[in-house]
C-alpha cells in the first residue's frame, strides 16, 4: 500500500507548478468540487509573497487535498500555481474569495485547513484552533481522533526532543495557532464565514514523498514513507469523524 501510496502523491503533486505564474486568464489556485460538507484548502502549495518577500512553497500539501478529495469525497481548493500574494495571511485575498463562494454555494459545514513546516520542530504535526475558538464544538471529537495516531506533547518537552518524532502532536503551539494573531484560512473560515475551521501543520518526513528538482528548495530530501503513510490515514479519519457530526 505505501509504495503505491506515495507514487499517487507523486502524480498529484506534478498538477502543481511551484513556481509558474498561471497561464494568461486562469487563476492561481484550483477548486474540485466534492460530495461530502468538508473543504480540504492547501493555500500554500506553491510558491507566494508575503510582505513583498518570496516564501517557497510547503511542498505535497496540494498532492494531499487533492488525495483526499479522491478518497474521501471532500470538497479541495489549493494553489496550483506560483501567487502574487499570500493566500494564508493576507486579510483580503482572491482565495479567500473563492473560498468564501465555495461555503456559500456548496454548504461547507467545515474547513480543513493544511500547511508545512520544517522538521526542525522535531514533532510530526501541529494542530491550530486558535486556543480552541476556531471550531470549540469539534476539538474533543479531533483531539480523540488524533490521538489515536499520535501521541500528544507539549512545546516544552518538544523543545527538549533530540531528533524528530514525527508520531508526535502539538495543540496549539505558539507558532501554529492557527490565526490568533494573523488572518489566517482558520480565522477567516471561523470569525467571517462562521464556519469551523482547523489548521493542520505537517512536518517535511510526514508528507514531501520525494523533493522534486524544480523546487525552492534545493537539497533533495525524501520523507519517511511510514510517516506519509500514518499522515494520510489521520486526514482520512479526520474526515470520516466530522462526517459522523454532519
């Protein structure tokens, strides 16, 4: 299963163009439409500019929405080509218009949000509620759900790890909560939309298959197959336990 697991990956994240401005009268981003009340939203897929500065693309994020628009039914939008602006942090944003169409139109009853971070943070995944703000009515049911998979700690202990444990979790650290201080998908999701929202963080090992050449970064790197693996199995589940809300 994982082999054929991570060549999918392989294939859905050729879709993306990290950094190739969208052909003349196509936007940045992607929108497939789906069955089930749930949007999976991968805003930083690609390449994007925040404060005028270029910030590389969170690599497999868009292969992962679109993986589990095919395997689970959910609703997917994310960025397919390079963007002028930053679809995540800036408070207005064509994105977050189009995201806004989409809950509107297709009656979204929730948002998964998902983004990349670095395995310097030596845990696997992060999860952003905004100190429980962004969706209080789901956390408990998310927060069993994950933990059925990871093992939650703390940034405290989390700043003591040696090496990376991608089997572990953080609700809510200090940088990924998930639009606290920003204006975030979440956030908007949340506080505009008054949709439920949650912001997944995952680490390089849990979702980069294989680095590809073209990429902003330049050392080749390859992820932990077990890691993607258990990652891929947790956004299933996290979709398969909303739907039981719905």
């Amino acid at each position: 299963m994982t082999t054929s697991l991570l060549d999918r990956l392989m294939d859905l994240e050729t879709a993306v163009s990290y950094t190739t401005p969208p052909p003349e009268g196509e936007r940045p981003f992607v929108y497939r439409p789906g069955d089930l009340p749930i949007l999976v939203s991968a805003p930083h897929a690609t390449v994007h500019q925040r404060c005028q500065r270029e910030k590389g693309e969170e690599e497999f994020t868009g292969a992962l929405a679109q993986l589990l628009g095919e395997t689970t039914g959910a609703h997917t939008l994310y960025s397919r080509y390079r963007s002028n602006d930053d679809p995540n942090w800036d408070r207005d944003s064509p994105y977050k218009t189009a995201l806004q169409n989409i809950v509107q139109d297709q009656g979204i009853g929730f948002v998964l949000d998902l983004h990349g971070m670095s395995n310097r943070h030596k845990f696997g995944l992060a999860l952003g509620t905004m100190n429980g703000r962004s969706c209080p009515d789901f956390e408990p049911l998310i927060l069993e759900t994950v933990q059925a998979q990871f093992q939650q700690t703390s940034q405290g202990i989390a700043r003591n790890f040696t090496e990376l444990r991608w089997d572990h979790f953080v609700l809510n650290h200090p940088r990924f909560t998930g639009g606290v201080a920003n204006y975030t998908i979440t956030r908007f999701a949340s506080e505009q939309l008054g949709i439920p929202a949650l912001q997944i963080e995952l680490c390089s090992s849990a979702r980069v298959v294989e680095r590809r050449p073209f990429s902003q970064w330049k050392t080749p790197f390859r992820g932990q197959p077990e890691a993607i693996e258990q990652a891929v199995a947790l956004l299933q589940s996290l979709v398969a336990t909303l739907m039981t809300t719905f």
